[in-house]
C-alpha cells in the first residue's frame, strides 16, 4: 500500500464519497476535481438550471431550497448536484453557501470517465441520489 503524501489526495480520503477509495482512484478523483471557495450568499445551483457539475461540500455550509422552502442545511462531506449531472436533468433546488465553503467541483465532462474509472464511487453517487430520486 503506497503512502498518501498530496494533502488534496489526504484530504479526498477523509470524505465518505471517497472512503475506501485506492490511492490510484484517489489521484485521478484529484485531477478530475477543482477545489473552489464559495463566498457566503453566492449560488453554487440554480433550481431549473441545466446541471453540469457535482460539488462536494469539503468545509463550510450550505441551504438547499425549493422555492421559498428550506429542505435542508449540508455540511463536510455532503454532496451537491450530483442528481441532475447524472440524470442530465435540471436542478431540482437552489443552493446557497451559508457561510464562505470550500468544495470541489467535479464538472460533468471529467465525472463520467471517473465513474467508469472508480466504480465504487458511482455506486456511492447513485445510493445519494436514489432517495433524492424518490423524493
């Protein structure tokens, strides 16, 4: 087993998405995300927009609303939009960052060769978005 040295690939391991995840599927889950900050009050989803990007939610917090309802309040680790990427569907909620957020985005054109790459974490995207499905 190799050493994980990169803090991004560290940091990738300490997520429930990727928990389990092989160094190898760590480094090409690395190359394929952006690490973004996500200033309080910005939009990271529109509800109605095409969807194009999952986000996972590394530090900080976000409210996800339907309409005017609050649904819900994510946090470290949670996943955003992964719904409408792999449905290709359009954003069921808007989300906003609550506070400055860290996240890493992870654009539709690099997550679907990832998947094919790392099963693991499609079968973990899918078990998100099955009861997200239901709802």
């Amino acid at each position: 087993m190799a050493i994980v040295r990169d803090p991004k690939i560290k940091r990738l391991a300490t997520l429930p998405l990727f928990a389990g995840c092989s160094d190898r599927e760590l480094a090409a889950i690395g190359a394929a995300a952006e690490q973004v900050i996500v200033t309080k009050h910005t939009e990271l989803t529109h509800q109605g927009d095409r969807s194009d990007s999952v986000y996972v939610l590394i530090d900080g917090m976000v409210q996800v609303r339907e309409g005017d309802r609050v649904l819900a309040y994510l946090k470290d680790g949670d996943v955003v939009g992964e719904l409408g990427t792999l449905d290709r569907t359009p954003r069921t909620a808007t989300v906003t960052a609550i506070v400055d957020t860290e996240v890493l985005l992870i654009d539709r054109r690099h997550l679907l060769p990832l998947l094919d790459r790392s099963p693991r974490v499609g079968a973990r995207l899918e078990a998100i978005a099955g009861p997200r499905r239901a709802a």
